[in-house]
C-alpha cells in the first residue's frame, strides 16, 4: 500500500527563525509609520529573542518599553527581568542603560495593570545587585514607587499577617509580611522599601514632602499591624496563606526603612561628632561600648538610660530622639 504525503509547506514557526532575522524583523517594525499594526509579528519575534539577548537586541528594549501595546512593553519588561537574573555581568549592563531605565520608570506609571506589574518585577529583579540598586537610588525610582504605591494601595483597610518563608540561598527561615492586597500595590511598596534602604539621607531628603509624609503615615499604620502580628508570635507557614500575597519584605528590612525614614525627617544638616554617637548608642560611661561587646553582644538586651542631670546633652546630639518620636505620634 502506498502512503501518500501532502505536497503542501509547513509553515514556518517562530522559532524556525534566527535571531538575527528576528531582530531584523523588530527593527524594521519599530521603523515602520505604524508599528502599532505589527504587534502580532513582533510579539512573535519577542517570542524567540526573549532568551538570548544581545547588544543589538538590547538596544531595541528602550523603545519596546516605551511601546503603545502594554502587551509589547509587558513581554519587553519581562526580558529586562529575565536578563537581570542571568548573570551579575549582565544586570550590570542593563543597569548602566539608561534608555532601559527610563523606560521601566515610564512603564510603572501605565493605567494598564499587567505593564507596572511587569516593570516592577523586573526593577526588583535589577535590585538584586548592588549595582542595580544604586542606580534606581540615583534615579528618580523612589518617588515615582511611592506616588505610584499610595495611587493603588487600599487606604487603611490593609490587612497583614506574618509568614515564616524559607530562604534556601542563606539557609535561614525569615518572617515575611504577607498581605491581602492585589500583587502590584505589594510590588511597590516592596521596591520602595528596598530603595529607601539604599539611599542615604541626602537622596532620602530630597524626596517631595508630601509624598513623604503619606508614605509616614502608611508605614506607621503598617507597622502597629505588623508589631501586633508579632506578639501573637504565630507566624503563619507560607503555605497556609492561600488568601494573602506573600512578599519579600522581612521584618528586619521595615524596621530599617523605619529608622531611615525617621533620621530623614529630623532634617540633619551636618554629621555628629564620634564621641556623640557612641555616648547615646552605649551610655555614658568610658568602658560602655567594652562593656557592651563583653557582656551584651548576642547574649543579652542592652538598655541605655538617657541622663536627666547630663545638661551638656541637647535635643540636636540625640540621634535617636526622631526615631522615638516616630512611634510616639498617634497611629492614624
């Protein structure tokens, strides 16, 4: 019996064609008069360049961020993101880009959910290194993640609970805030508080004032729920947390961003002499941070009294006076 075959041409699939050619293709829509009408096409090509990015082909991801479609900007994102975790050379690479951090800082103000979703996660994803989290710092990330997190945050009705995750890469088991908000607000608030950890109090200082008064008053707010979690000292597995959006966000990574937030808004003007640090952190006495190593260093609480009778200690010498009246205003 005689088998019959078509005659009939399979049709090339997107993968059947070279990067080269794929990137041509990109190119040659993005010069087009209306490249917004080759969206399939060039979603096609994003398909089979988004594992192998190039020079060439990072030089395309400015203007795919920036796209018309959110669904071209998204897949370009996602590249960014992907590349990012590829390898410390090339997250330094696109981190030093500034076309392609414009363009993240551009798509995270879309009205579209999917394309901030997907910037977000890619500039977390750049924040993985140092490099990539001092560049963001330099930029203007900071205040458009906090204008951004207070548009979509849901006003004061969040609701939080604390989730035991275990961090394989450290070996450790961390507690994690875990939230019932929608992923993007959570996003956010993540990728701001990384960077307010990154910058220093110049950069912290020159955010707008009343962005940085709401996102004081969130963090407050936050906070009281996060420390009343805390007592109940049961964290949740993060298993159990079907219905929250477990975050990366550690106790220990609030508490800092806390303290920064309350030195920023002291308004320090200069730096305090040595002598004045080490007196408020370990006490009065000459032998107090001896006496600290020796007897206190992961062994026991450390508690330092503020001397009524010292007159030569001024409200401007207490480093930590901002921080103490932070949680001393009432939680709104």
């Amino acid at each position: 019996m005689k088998k019959h075959y078509s005659k009939r041409k399979r049709k090339p699939k997107s993968d059947d064609i070279s990067d080269d050619a794929a990137f041509a293709v990109v190119l040659a829509a993005l010069s087009s008069p209306n490249p917004n009408s080759l969206r399939p096409l060039i979603k096609k090509c994003l398909n089979k360049l988004r594992n192998s990015l190039t020079n060439p082909i990072l030089s395309l991801l400015p203007a795919l961020l920036t796209f018309k479609s959110p669904t071209i900007a998204s897949r370009a994102a996602e590249m960014v993101g992907s590349a990012a975790l590829e390898s410390l050379d090339m997250n330094q690479r696109i981190s030093s880009d500034a076309g392609i951090i414009n363009g993240l800082l551009a798509a995270l103000g879309s009205s579209k959910t999917r394309l901030p979703v997907a910037a977000c996660h890619a500039l977390l994803d750049l924040c993985t290194t140092s490099v990539g989290r001092r560049r963001f710092a330099h930029s203007s990330a900071l205040p458009r993640l906090l204008f951004g997190f207070l548009q979509v945050h849901k006003s004061s009705m969040i609701s939080v609970s604390l989730c035991s995750v275990s961090v394989y890469s450290e070996g450790i088991t961390s507690l994690n805030v875990g939230f019932e908000e929608d992923e993007l607000p959570v996003l956010l608030l993540n990728a701001a508080i990384i960077l307010i950890n990154t910058c220093n109090i110049e950069q912290l200082e020159n955010i707008p004032t009343n962005l940085s008064q709401a996102f004081f008053g969130f963090m407050r707010n936050l906070w009281a729920k996060v420390r009343n979690e805390m007592l109940l000292k049961n964290p949740l597995e993060s298993a159990q947390g079907e219905n929250l959006y477990i975050s990366n966000i550690r106790i220990s990574h609030m508490a800092e961003s806390l303290f920064r937030l309350s030195i920023c808004a002291s308004h320090r003007t200069k730096p305090l002499p040595f002598h004045v640090v080490e007196r408020d952190i370990f006490g009065f006495s000459e032998s107090g941070f001896k006496d600290f190593m020796s007897n206190h260093w992961e062994v026991s609480p450390f508690l330092v009294r503020r001397g009524l009778s010292q007159g030569d200690l001024v409200e401007v010498d207490d480093i930590f006076g901002p921080f103490v009246n932070f949680f001393k205003k009432p939680y709104s």
